[in-house]
C-alpha cells in the first residue's frame, strides 16, 4: 500500500478538524464529571454535552461516507438514547 500525501481542499479540511479536536480536549482535559456537567454560560450544551453532539455529528458524517444520505436522517429511538443519557443536568 503506498501512502499519498493530502493537499488541498480535503488537506485543509482535516487539519481543520484535527484542530478543533485538540481544543476541545485540550479544554476538557482532567475535569471531573461534575465539571464536564455545569452549564456556565446561557447555552443549553455544558463541556461533557458538547462533546457528545461532536460524537453524534462525527459518526453520523462516517455513516454518511459509508452508507450515503439516507444515514443523515436521526432516528426517533437514537435521539431518545442520547438525550437520556445528557450529562447535563
């Protein structure tokens, strides 16, 4: 298997996103659940939340790749799962 190095738009884009998850592990490095937990700005989403929707939307994306459109679509059942189990509280 050869490796080919990416350039461009799809270069740009993954280390956009590689970013952007280094920050956010970087902001929530060593908090405790509780931490992860408190709302402190007016936003519905606290850290531990916001990490959650990054993962949904992420494995969405992935379905995306390897299913096409029809994974984009959220399942009632799916939804209920992740809102029940919202660390926020």
């Amino acid at each position: 298997m050869t490796t080919q190095a990416l350039t461009g738009e799809r270069a740009d884009l993954l280390q956009s996103l590689a970013r952007s998850r280094y920050f956010l592990r970087h902001t929530t490095r060593g908090l405790t659940d509780e931490q992860a937990a408190q709302r402190t700005t007016a936003s519905e989403l606290c850290l531990g939340g916001l990490i959650k929707h990054v993962t949904l939307t992420e494995r969405q994306w992935i379905r995306f790749i390897r299913e096409g459109p029809s994974a984009m679509a959220l399942e009632d059942s799916s939804m209920g799962d992740w809102m029940s189990g919202c660390c926020c509280t």
